[in-house]
C-alpha cells in the first residue's frame, strides 16, 4: 500500500509541476531538483496539504523555499524538501 500512495505522490507532484519526463525520486528536492520555489511552492504545498490531508500549520514554508526572485534579495540557505520528507508528512499526516 505505501508504495501505491507514494506512487500518488509523486504523479501529484508530477500534474502541479507540469513535469512528466525527468525522473523523480525519494531524494528528488522540489526547490533544487524541480525548480519549485517562492509562491509556487506554498501553493504545492497548500494543495499537498489538502490532497493526502496532512497538517502543515507549523510548516515554514522560508525554511525550504527561496522568496520570489528579486534583484534586492539576499537569499539564504535553505533546508531540502525531498520527496520522501512529503512522504514522511503523507504517512505521519503531519509536515514540519
């Protein structure tokens, strides 16, 4: 069953990103790997939320994706949001 909902997760991923011919993993990192960032990540991740019902009140969305570009920006590090991390938050139901 986990590998059929991961199989979900990955096509979800797949559909809100556009993107069907790059191979996605578990260490596949949305901002890095697949270019999600700034407010495209936060809809990813409301819509996540709502689509496998997991929690993300506590999630801060800074921490894992860079703001809207920007030329006064002085961006800092952030930490990986990989795939298997949402699929932690799917099965846990819960993403911080």
């Amino acid at each position: 069953m986990d590998n059929e909902l991961k199989y979900q997760l990955i096509q979800f991923i797949r559909e809100e990103i556009g993107e069907f011919n790059i191979e996605i993993t578990d260490t596949t990192e949305l901002e890095n790997d697949l270019g999600v960032t700034g407010d495209d990540g936060r809809d990813l991740i409301v819509k996540y939320a709502n689509v496998f019902n997991v929690e993300i009140s506590g999630f801060v969305f800074s921490k894992y994706f860079y703001p809207e570009p920007s030329v006064f920006s002085n961006y800092k590090p952030i930490s990986s949001l990989n795939i298997d991390k949402l699929f932690e938050g799917v099965l846990e139901g819960k993403l911080t």
